[in-house]
C-alpha cells in the first residue's frame, strides 16, 4: 500500500515529509495489526460490539401537539399556516 495512492485518493497533497511520517505511521499499524493476528482467538465469538446492544421500543403513543399559533409565533416567515424557507432546489 502507497501512501501517494492513499493520499490521491483522499484528494490530499502530501509533502515529502508528510509521506515519509504517514508511511511510518502506517508501517506501525500494520505491525499492531500483524501482533493481535497472533492471538489464539479460536474461543472467542465474533462480536461487532463489546457489550450486547438491543433496540428499545417503546408503544407509540398519541398525544396533543402544539396549536399551530403556537408553533408558528417565532418563525422569522411564515406563509399561511406554514414556515417558509428559501428555495434550494432549483
């Protein structure tokens, strides 16, 4: 792996010094890298997170909203009973 193509595609314009430090800092990362490969993970069940996650859903429920005066009363335009917003899409 080259840093210049890294740094081509991140559209990013390294200087030799630059080049030089990223590659070092790559070098060690790839060292790390190879280090943990050497565990013995056989025992060990693939995770994508350390401690177990579950969505939480709570029963929706209706309730009253805001009048729109109220809503509206602070909006810098308004149009009807709508905000307006500048057009950005042509």
């Amino acid at each position: 792996m080259h840093i210049e193509h890294i740094a081509l595609l991140a559209r990013l314009h390294l200087s030799e010094e630059e080049k030089k430090l990223f590659s070092d800092q790559v070098g060690s990362i790839i060292q790390y890298i190879d280090k943990l490969n050497e565990l013995d993970t056989t025992d060990v069940e693939p995770t994508a997170h350390v401690l177990p996650v579950k969505n939480v859903f709570r029963e929706d429920r209706l309730k009253p909203s805001l009048p729109q005066e109220k809503v509206l009363q602070n909006a810098p335009e308004k149009s009807d009973h709508f905000f307006s917003v500048p057009k950005i899409i042509e």
